[in-house]
C-alpha cells in the first residue's frame, strides 16, 4: 500500500485549480474587480465610495456583470497626487482590477490619466472637473484613450452656473453687480475664463474677480473688498474649500447673494458643518431632492438615502452610472482586451441617473468627456431652512430662490 504524501496532494489541488482557472464555469464564477479612488476624508470623496457601494450591491442583486458579482477595492488617496498614484498602480498590479473609478481632485485626475495609458486600464473620471482632462486625451489620444469623463466639464459647468443665475436671480431681482469667488485650482482656471464671458452675456455686470488660496482662514479682507465693489451676487468657484467662507459670509452679513458653483455645498452635511449658516446659498449639481432628472434619479436617490441617511453629492450620480458603463462595456466584449473595452466604453449610450449620457469622440476638443446636453446640464439648488430645494430648471424646480434677509434689492432695478 502506498503511502499517502500531502506534499502530492497539495500540488494535485494547485494543478486541479490552474485548470479551473481555464474553464468557463470556474472563470464565471470569478469577481470583476473594479478600484474606486478618493480622499474619504472630504465631504464629496465619501460620496464617491458611497455611491460605488449602492451601484456594486444593485448590480450584484441583478445578477453581477456576466454572471460575475463585483467586487470593490477602495483607496484612500488623501487628496494627495502621490497616495494616489501609488493606489492606481497598486490597484492594477497587486490587486488586478479591471478598471477604476472615482477621483475628486483635478490635479490627480490629469496626474492618473497617464498611468492609465501606461497600464492599460480604463478609468472612469466620476468627480474632478477640469476641462483639461479631455484637452489632454485628445492630444494624447494613443496613450490616453484608457481615460473617460462622466461629470461635465469646467467649461459646461460654469455656463451652467450662468444660465441658472440669469433666470433665477438677474431676471426675477433685477441683480446685475457680480463678483467672482474663486479658489486657485486647475478646475477653476477655466471657471474665471468662462465667467468672464458668460456673466455678461446673461445679464450681469462683471466688477471684480477675486482669486484666493484654498489654505485661507479670514475671508474678512475678501469680502471687505466685494462689499467695497458694491457686488450684488458672489459667484463662487469653490471645491476644496467651501465651509469657511460660508460661514464668514454669514457672520459678516455680506449683503450679496452666494450663488455660482460650491461643490461642498452639494452634500446633505454641509448644513451642519456650516451650523446653519448655508441658509439660502446656491450651486449647481447633477441632481437632489429626488427630482426626475432621468426616469431613473429618484431610485436611485431613495436608495441612497436609505443606505446612508444623507444626501447624494454631485458625484454620487456619475460615480453609480459609471458602474454601469463599465458594466455593459464588460458584457458587450467578448475578447476581454482593454482596446475593446475601450471602445465599447467608447460607444456608451446610456439613460443614467445623472442624465442621458455619451461621450465625445477623439476628434472632439473634449474628447471621451460625457456630452453636454438637455438631460446632463444639472440643476440648481438651494438651502432653504435646512433642505436643499431644486430652484432650476423650471421643468423640475421645487421653489423659488430665497433671497438673505440681510440682502437689501432696493435700487438695483
């Protein structure tokens, strides 16, 4: 009788299982990793692992991706170019993912899109915002065609903004003085440019631009100025900061309007973190208050609510339809090479939650970044005693804007 020899059954078992790893059933089975990469300190990076969270269970309760279930792997990227470098290349080497999703910051968005052209992995852009992301992959399109763009751009964004105030504040108030806030940041660099030609295009009288540091603390200077300007209506450009000169703007009763673009000011928490003081402050997001944007948002808002009792930010819409996208991509490529998936990524045509979304092609000055259309244009909200109230468009408004009651109009006509 033979001996038995675990040594032999234990290489039996690695053989059995290599090929398994070759048959279809076994290979089915198999989870589709996808990385997802964010500060998870910041208000808005928690809303990018919290909407891939909700996308990654409904696309397992449906079934997975081809039968496969998703299988998440989060980085914290610490808001630093370098942490999320090091978790890009980690998330593709060590840990095998088939794509990545996320980022917050612009500087690391441009910072990853060529790692993802040197590693081959497709990376879906659900929250930075500069229009340099699609600038460089049409200059770079070989080499950069692994990178897409699920949140409109800083362009796009800012003639948002304008058009919202023209109809809810210039039009209706008769408010023509206004000031742009804005922190310096890639993103924004294209926010003043667009600004200046958009404001008075709209209506608005451009008296000043005010350019600051996001490591400011006293805004006191700044808004001496904007009152010195006699400004009606600041518009913000604000990302990385957003509670500071919130609350200062509050404190000191600065007697304008705070409208423009606060992605802080998107999220359920940022009424709390300003105690209060956001009261009757706009932005432009992609959705809230469950509004219909698609036939899909109020869903997917119900459900995001329920699993984490706040908010959806801007980025929760476009980081839940990027998992999807990547979804029917996956399901529509059979070879299983990245160029394919590229390509299928590529010729995405999809009813989301954040609108009706398609990229542009390699010949567009923004290239693979989602289309600026009807159905992606946002919405603009407002905090009106502790909710954020839809004022625009007027196809979906839940309200009218709210003027501050330390905000005087009189002889602004």
């Amino acid at each position: 009788m033979k001996r038995f020899m675990p040594w032999r059954s234990a290489l039996l078992g690695s053989a059995l299982l290599c090929l398994a790893g070759f048959s279809g059933a076994s290979f089915a089975s198999q989870p589709v990793r996808i990385g997802v990469i964010a500060p998870a300190s910041a208000i808005d990076g928690k809303s990018i692992f919290h909407a891939a969270e909700l996308a990654a269970k409904h696309i397992n309760a449906a079934g997975g991706i081809d039968g496969r279930p998703v299988k998440l792997y989060k980085y914290d990227d610490h808001a630093s170019t370098a942490d999320a470098v090091r978790a890009f290349q980690r998330a593709v080497r060590q840990d095998h993912v088939k794509a990545v999703v996320g980022v917050f910051i612009s500087e690391i968005a441009l910072a990853l899109e060529p790692w993802s052209g040197r590693l081959k992995t497709p990376l879906i852009i659900s929250g930075a915002v500069s229009d340099d992301i699609g600038k460089q992959i049409h200059a770079h399109y070989k080499q950069f065609k692994y990178t897409f763009h699920t949140y409109i751009n800083s362009v796009f964004v800012t003639k948002t903004a304008c058009k919202y105030a023209r109809d809810t504040i210039e039009k209706p108030y008769h408010v023509h003085r206004a000031v742009v806030l804005s922190e310096n940041a890639n993103w924004t660099k294209p926010v003043v440019k667009e600004y200046k030609k958009c404001l008075p295009s709209d209506g608005f009288k451009l008296v000043d631009v005010i350019n600051f540091d996001p490591s400011t603390s006293d805004f006191t200077p700044i808004y001496n100025r904007i009152e010195g300007d006699h400004a009606q209506v600041i518009m913000a450009a604000l990302a990385h900061v957003g509670v500071k000169p919130v609350v200062q703007w509050r404190q000191g009763q600065v007697p304008a309007i705070y409208a423009g673009i606060s992605a802080q000011a998107t999220s359920s928490n940022f009424w709390a973190a300003t105690n209060g003081g956001a009261n009757t402050v706009m932005t432009m997001t992609t959705g809230s208050s469950g509004v219909p944007v698609t036939p899909k948002t109020p869903a997917f808002y119900k459900a995001y609510k329920a699993a984490f009792h706040s908010e959806p930010a801007y980025n929760s819409y476009t980081t839940y339809d990027s998992f999807f996208i990547l979804k029917n991509a996956i399901e529509g490529v059979k070879s299983g090479s990245y160029n394919s998936m590229v390509a299928a990524i590529s010729h995405t045509n999809l009813e989301g939650v954040s609108g009706h979304l398609q990229f542009y092609g390699p010949n567009a000055k923004y290239t693979h970044d989602v289309r600026y259309n009807k159905s992606t244009v946002g919405v603009a909200t407002q905090w009106q005693n502790g909710k954020q109230v839809v004022v625009w468009p007027p196809r979906v408004a839940q309200a009218k804007v709210r003027l501050p009651s330390f905000v005087s109009l009189q002889g602004s006509k």
